[in-house]
C-alpha cells in the first residue's frame, strides 16, 4: 500500500495545519512530514494541530546544514528538531547528508547527532546554488545504506543521474533495488538539469506514470510512503492535493 503524504514547514500558518488535518480525516491523503525552519521559533500550540496524525520530521538543511559539518550552533538546532519527532511521536527524520563529504568525515559528523529514527535523503546533481552534493552516486549511496535507511528522492535522483550522465530510470531501478528505501519523496523538474527544483508533477519532463508503476510495485510487498514537496499556493493546500490526484491518474 502506498500511503500518500504533503510536506509542511514548522513556520506554515495555523490555518495550513488545520487544513492538512481536514484533509487527513477525509483520507485525502494519509499522513504528514513537517520540515523545521530553524530560523523561526517552534510554535508548539500550532503543531498541536496535527499532533495524533500520522507526522515524521524532516530537518532542516540550511543554517550551516547544508554542509552536514556541525558546531554547536548547529547542535542547538539539532536538539530542536528532536524536541518535534518526540513531540509527534515520529519514526523518521529525515537527514541532508550534505556536500563535498567522504564515508569518513560523514560518518564524522552523523556521530554527533545519531538517532535511530535518522533517514537519509539521497541529493541532486547540484543544489539551487550549484553546489556539488555528496550522497548522489551509486557507490556513495551503498555505503550510507550500511549506516541508515534511506528517504528516496525521485525528483532528486533524475538530477543526480543527469549529473553523471546515466540513464534515469536505470539509476532509479538500481537505487530501489539496492538501498531499498520504504520512504520516498516526489516533486517535478526538468530532467535535462541537474538542479533540484521541486516543480508541479505536471511541469515535468520526466515519466511520472513509469515511476508511479515502480512504486506501486514496491508497495505491492510493503506499506511506502510517498511525501508531495510540490509547490503550494496557500494555506488550502489545493495544489498538493491536485499533484496527488495526478500522480493516481497519469
């Protein structure tokens, strides 16, 4: 079974929060993942909201993050972000493995914050400031599988396999087979860049229907989860909820 999921931020209004709770008790979609914006207060009362449903926690990635070296800056954060999981009762959080690491000086810096409900989320060829990223190669990705599971990143993982130039849905396959994640997150992009976008699905140039059959096979063994990081336009959520009917139907 596939259970289908929107990404909120902490900093999201009230009303987006109740919104997504509606949702959820018409079985819109199934579940939540709640991103920290660590550079705005926690509003505990707000979160509250959800507080029952079904939330898993994605970390932040900026704020020195995005380079997965860590100081007690990013420490405090760190506490933070725990502060949500145990506060949701959450079984994943999700984890940037950064950029421009090795095996070694990641497995550095992922002692300092090590929890077993750590996930880590496979990288684009580039980031939005064409950055190179580490964790985007088969190889990178076999041995982080040794250390964790893996959140696995459609979007992602078409810009990493422009990056290297391979074929798309040879990585895609290969990942599935290899790492085999039970978490997936999907947005759409242009699969000749290796910039990670998060568009519309339906501004995509990529094969959505080819990827959904993937899943849907994955899932015909195991309960996944698949995590919408599509664009929003306010706080009625009605674009996630129309890129989740267009991934059912395409």
């Amino acid at each position: 079974m596939i259970n289908f999921g929107i990404k909120l931020w902490s900093s999201n209004s009230i009303d987006a929060f109740t919104n997504a709770r509606k949702l959820v008790n018409k079985n819109i979609f199934q579940c939540l993942e709640v991103y920290h914006n660590a550079e705005e207060k926690l509003d505990f009362q707000k979160l509250e909201v959800v507080r029952g449903l079904p939330v898993n926690i994605h970390n932040t990635n900026n704020l020195g993050w995005h380079e997965f070296i860590l100081n007690q800056e990013q420490l405090d954060i760190w506490g933070k972000t725990l502060h949500m999981a145990d506060f949701f009762e959450s079984n994943y959080i999700v984890v940037h493995p950064g950029a421009n690491h090795t095996i070694k000086s990641f497995e550095k810096e992922l002692s300092k914050i090590d929890d077993p409900r750590i996930i880590l989320e496979n990288m684009p060829g580039l980031d939005r400031s064409n950055k190179l990223m580490y964790a985007t190669t088969m190889e990178e990705l076999k041995e982080l599988k040794l250390k964790k599971d893996f959140c696995f990143d459609f979007e992602k993982a078409i810009k990493a396999a422009h990056r290297h130039n391979v074929d798309y849905k040879l990585y895609i396959t290969r990942c599935i087979n290899e790492i085999k994640p039970l978490y997936f997150h999907i947005s759409g992009g242009d699969k000749d860049s290796s910039v990670d976008q998060h568009l519309h699905l339906w501004d995509s140039n990529f094969d959505i229907k080819w990827i959904r059959e993937q899943l849907e096979t994955v899932a015909r063994v195991k309960n996944v989860t698949l995590i919408f990081e599509t664009p929003k336009d306010g706080d009625k959520l009605n674009t996630d909820i129309k890129n989740i009917e267009y991934f059912k139907k395409i």
